[in-house]
C-alpha cells in the first residue's frame, strides 16, 4: 500500500489536532479530585495522555487503510462487539464490571472498555453499507428492514444498561435512512412505534415501581433510575430543581450549574486552572466536563467548543458531497453525525436542558475506550477524504491523457 502524504485532509487535522488540545487543557483543570485520590497528577492524568497519543496514532495509521478494507471489518468488528454487549447481561458473568451500578464495561487481558464503543462504530459502517447496495425502489424495502433488524439486535443489550446511548445510536440509523432516501412510511412508522414503546415503559416504570419507591429488577434495573432523572428534570419546579436533595441525586445538576453562572459573569470565564467546582462536582472530568469549560472559559470558550463540533459535521457534508462511493460518503456522514450529535447532547445537559443521561464530550472526557474509538472515527473520515482527494487526482490524469492522445485535426 502506498502512502500518500501529499493528499491527507489538512482541515479534519486540524479540528483533531485542536480538539486534542482543548482535551489536554480541560484534562488539567477538571482532574483534582483524581489527583487528590491517587496523591500524584502522573496516574490519571498521564494514563489520559497516554490514550490521546495512542488515538493520535492509530488516526494516523487508519487513514491510509483502504475504505472497502474498512468496511470489511466494520462486519467482523459488529459481530465480536455485539457478543461482548450481550455479555454484560450475564448475571455473575467475570468479564464485566459494574460501575455505578451500570454493567457497561467488559474486562479481557487487563484492559477495561465499552464493548457498546465499539458497537457503536461497527454499527454505523454495516449501516452505512447496507443501505449503499439500494438500487431499486424494491431495494429501499429491502435493506431498511435488514438495518432494522441488525439495528435492533445492537441496541436491545445497550439499553439494558444505557439507555442514552441506544437512543443516539437509534438517532444516527435514522439519518443514515434519511441519507439514503428510505421512503418516509417506513422510518416515521419506526419513530412512532420507538416513542410509544418508550412512552409505554416510562408509565409502566413511574407508576409500576417509582411511584412506590420500588426498584426493578433483571436486565432493565435501570430502568427506575432513568425514569427519576427524567421527572427531577421536566417534572420538579425551578425552584428545587438546583437545591440538593437528602439523598443528593441530583449533586451534579447542581454543581454544574453553579459552575455555569460562575462561567457566566464575565465572556472569559474564570479562566483556565481557576475552577472551583471542579472540587465538588462528581466526575467533573467526565460527563459533565463542558461544565468546567465554561466556567473557565466562559461564553466565548463554550461557543468555540460548539463551532468546533460542527465544523466536523460540515467538513464531512463537503468530503460527501464530492465523493462517489456511496458506502464512503454513508459511513462519513455517520460517523461525523455521532460525534456531534454525542457532544451536543453531553453539552445539553451540563447545561442543565437535558436530564442526566452519561453521555461522554467526544475526545475530551476522560475515557480511554471514548478517545481511541473517536479517533479512529477521524482516521476513517480522513481516509475517505484522501481517496476522493487522490480519485479526483486520477480523473484528471486520464483526462489528461487522452487529450495529449487526441488525434489533431487540420483543415487544408
């Protein structure tokens, strides 16, 4: 395989490239309370750096692999992630770990991960490929079932455990249907049956167990959890909805927005390395990691951070709309959408408009599976940038070619 430098995309490196930078900074400030707990910064915060060096080069290398090698494994990866998803939901099983009562991480070799990290990635590029292959209108029938289907088959053990997640992955099927011109009878019909079973399991959880202070048990114990964060948020009034509860529940609502107000007094912040709340909100630098951005780098800072997200998303629409792969220019828009449809929902609810879903910043919240998994969504979307950069290259050589080889044509 031959490598060609001269073609790499400039601008998805430079978004990378800044966005690593932005995660080093947010890394520094939002970790005391890990550097307090393990007494040094070189633990947490060097094993961070260590996963920012490994996606840096594992990008590198991925953008120079073909995109029809890629959508090879995008198969075999489905299948192995997908077994390790509906491991978590073996009782007693000794692979998975549980934290915070969520079994969402799976333990192989001394390495700990998100099997529904790469479920998520593996999913998109089947997707992405399957819907590729419509020719026909019969076609369209055809593969949308049989992305539901698979779809559905990932998402049924991610929910067990992560509701939010299976509801993003849900969201990006879904433009991926829109992209390849599904007919609307088929993807609203989904929608519709999607929000009545949800609507139908909230009842069922809030009259069922919540309202009787029950808990649930099974596969979707969970359950009762989502349902409380979902009434703390649209149900209780302004006026309890920031004040501690007995039990605090709702501690890191609270503090993050008083981190945002602090953020809020001045366009700046309070600059970087002066947070306060980041001693007293709970993985601060996790989920709620936007939070310490703005308070130290105010409304200024905030917005940056959302123009960075979308300039993905608009760089990847302007890749596609060039490109003549249709599985290349699907598995791109996906992958940009779930970047930032991830990072617009982690901001939505450090902000407080969104209940408390566990939605990591994309390539800045502490996270080792969440890093390497984005950065080889930008190693992908940089390879299909390349070959359509080196497919046009080629287009113009041929034309060139046969120009030079044109008979001349005189008149006498």
């Amino acid at each position: 395989m031959k490598l060609n430098f001269k073609n790499i995309d400039r601008t998805f490196w430079g978004l990378f490239i800044i966005l690593i930078v932005v995660a080093i900074i947010a890394l520094f400030s939002a970790s005391s309370t890990l550097v307090y707990m393990h007494h040094s910064a070189l633990g947490p915060i060097g094993q961070q750096m260590l996963f920012i060096v490994l996606g840096v080069i594992a990008a590198y290398g991925i953008q120079f692999v073909p995109t029809y090698w890629v959508r090879f494994g995008g198969y075999l990866l489905l299948g192995i992630s997908t077994l390790l998803v509906y491991s978590t939901m073996i009782p007693g099983n000794p692979m998975v770990v549980s934290i915070n009562g969520a079994a969402r991480w799976v333990h192989i070799a001394g390495i700990t991960f998100q099997p529904s990290e790469l479920a998520k990635l593996s999913l998109i590029i089947v997707v992405a490929d399957q819907l590729a292959r419509i020719r026909s209108e019969a076609d369209k029938q055809k593969y949308f079932y049989r992305t539901l289907i698979i779809s559905g088959i990932v998402m049924l053990p991610i929910m067990a455990s992560n509701l939010s997640t299976a509801v993003l992955i849900g969201l990006i099927v879904f433009c991926l249907w829109i992209l390849a011109r599904i007919p609307w009878k088929y993807t609203l019909s989904v929608v519709g049956i999607a929000v009545l079973v949800l609507g139908l399991g909230y009842a069922i959880v809030e009259f069922g167990f919540v309202q009787h202070d029950k808990e649930m048990k099974g596969p979707f114990k969970r359950a009762t959890t989502w349902v409380k964060r979902i009434d703390r948020h649209f149900v209780e009034d302004n006026g309890s909805k920031y004040q501690l509860n007995e039990d605090q529940t709702n501690i890191q609502e609270v503090y993050a927005a008083v981190a945002i107000a602090r953020g809020g007094v001045s366009p700046i912040g309070v600059l970087p390395g002066n947070s306060k709340e980041r001693d007293y909100l709970p993985l601060a630098f996790a989920d709620y990691i936007f939070a310490i951005i703005v308070e130290e780098s105010g409304v200024i800072g905030a917005g940056f951070l959302i123009f960075l997200y979308l300039a993905i998303l608009f760089r990847a629409c302007n890749v596609s709309s060039r490109y003549s792969d249709m599985p290349a220019m699907l598995m791109t828009m996906g992958l940009a959408l779930m970047i930032t449809c991830q990072a617009l929902i982690s901001m939505l609810v450090a902000v407080g408009l969104g209940p408390v879903t566990g939605q990591p910043l994309p390539l800045i919240s502490r996270g080792g599976t969440s890093v390497l998994i984005t950065s080889i969504y930008f190693g992908i979307m940089m390879g299909v940038s390349r070959e359509q950069i080196e497919l046009r290259e080629r287009v113009e050589e041929i034309r060139e070619e046969s120009a030079e080889d044109a008979p001349i044509v005189t008149l006498e």
